[in-house]
C-alpha cells in the first residue's frame, strides 16, 4: 500500500488534506479561529484584537471587522462589504427625555420657563443635593402662565398637603386649602450645609389641560438639625390655566447649590 505523505506524530495542531494525495500538520494558534477556504484550505485567523467579529461577505472567506468606538452599535449597512458597520445610536430615546438642567450657585431660584407644553403630558423633575443659604426656611413651588414673566404668588391660588416623618418617628404634617405657593419642606428646617442636603421627585401632570393643575413630590433630606426626614405630599394649582414654567425656591434667601433636572415622559403610543 502506497503512503503519499508520512506524518510525523509529534507535530501539534491539526492535520489538513490538500486534496491531491498530501498531508500536513498545521499548528494553531491559541485563541485563533479556523476558517475554510478555496480548494477546502483552512486558515488560522491568528489571535483576534479585543471586541473583533467575523462577518462574511457573501463572496469569500469571513473577514475581521474591528470593533468600533465606545457607544456605537453594530448596523447593517448594504453599501459596505461585509454588510455591517459600527455606528452611532440614532432616532432611539427611552420614555424619559431630559429637556432641562438647572443648578443653584447661590441662586435666588431655579426656574424652568421653556418646554413645559403640550408635549408631553407628564413632567418629572429630579431634585439633587438642594440646601440653602438661610436656616428656617422651606423649599417651594410656583406656577406661571406667561413663560416664566411672573410667577402666581396670590394669598389663595394654591393648596397642598404632605406627610414628613423623620428618623425618630415623629410626624409632621404641611398643607394649607390656600396658600401662594405649594410647600415641599416640612418643619422649617432646611438644611443649610453640604451634609444638610435634599434630593427626591416632584411630577407635574398635563399642564397643558383645561383643568387645574396638579403635582405629587416625594424628597429625603437632612435637616439643619442633622435629622433624616422622608416628605410625601401633593398639591395643586387651583386654577383652569395653561402652566408653562415652574419655579422652585426657598421662602427667604437662596439656594447655594444642587441641581434639578427636568424631564418629559412620553405619551403612550
């Protein structure tokens, strides 16, 4: 019987036909990829970079497309060779949209006077390490109808109602059935030091509508006193108005720092 092709058994790798009688061992390189090619040939790809992928072509072996940059995602792209290209996100957003961001550097107030509209029917605004530079104080909310030019302060445009409770248990209730403003802060304590903080939720509904206006809020905070206290409530603009601009600030003084970002939550399609 006639052997074309002695192999010698200590090679290492795999063995590989040629197709026409002849043997051969070939090596692999750890990590690499065998791929077939023309005439049943198999190539090792070698050790790919971080993040490569194989594509084909449609028309010969699979080539190696490198990844892309931080953020981008892989696309299919008929002008390309291979079919796909890396690219940035596009025409994608989540239910929340950030329309506006607001930071107090000893800020007499915070106001957000533009994008408050039909667009959407739900606004949720993120309040971020809020304190003052005035000790017994609380943080409040006003409404406008023209754009933020002024804001209703009247004696009975607004009523509220909301719950504090802090680490010791104790409860302190803040509303009025008519008031010039709607409170967020319970027990005119608001922290005025950078470990004397607010942060929480304030949602503001379809201020767009022919009905009152109406909003919830929810914040943890320190007080000035160094006690936790967790703050629920609601209250509502009592008047048949298109509220375009919220504004948020303290009863007296300004606010030193901290943020607060305005978001829209989509309509449900």
């Amino acid at each position: 019987m006639a052997v074309n092709n002695a192999l010698n058994i200590s090679d290492t790798g795999i063995i590989t036909h040629d197709g026409a009688g002849a043997f051969s061992g070939s090596t692999v390189t750890e990590g690499g990829v065998l791929l077939a090619g023309a005439s049943n040939a198999v190539t090792d790809t070698g050790v790919l970079t971080k993040g490569t992928v194989l594509v084909g072509d449609g028309a010969g072996a699979p080539t190696e497309l490198p990844v892309g940059s931080n953020g981008q995602v892989l696309t299919a792209a008929s002008g390309e060779a291979s079919g796909v290209e890396w690219a940035a996100v596009s025409g994608v957003s989540g239910p929340w949209v950030l329309l506006s961001t607001a930071t107090a550097s000893a800020s007499a107030s915070l106001d957000f006077d533009s994008s408050i509209d039909s667009t959407y029917n739900l606004y949720v605004f993120i309040l971020d390490g809020l304190y003052a530079a005035s000790a017994v104080q609380e943080l409040r909310l006003r409404t406008s109808t023209d754009g933020g030019s002024t804001y209703d302060s009247g004696g009975s445009d607004y009523k509220y109602g909301g719950l504090a409770v802090d680490q010791a248990g104790s409860q302190t209730s803040v509303n009025s059935s008519s008031a010039g403003q709607i409170q967020l802060s319970a027990g005119s304590n608001f922290g005025t030091a950078t470990t004397e903080t607010a942060s929480g939720l304030v949602w503001l509904y379809n201020p767009s509508g022919t009905g009152y206006t109406y909003f919830n809020y929810q914040l943890s905070m320190i007080d000035d006193g160094t006690l936790y206290q967790g703050i629920s409530g609601g209250g509502v603009r009592v008047s048949a108005a298109d509220v375009d601009a919220v504004q948020f600030s303290m009863t007296s003084g300004n606010l030193t720092a901290g943020s607060i970002r305005m978001y829209g939550v989509s309509n449900p399609s």
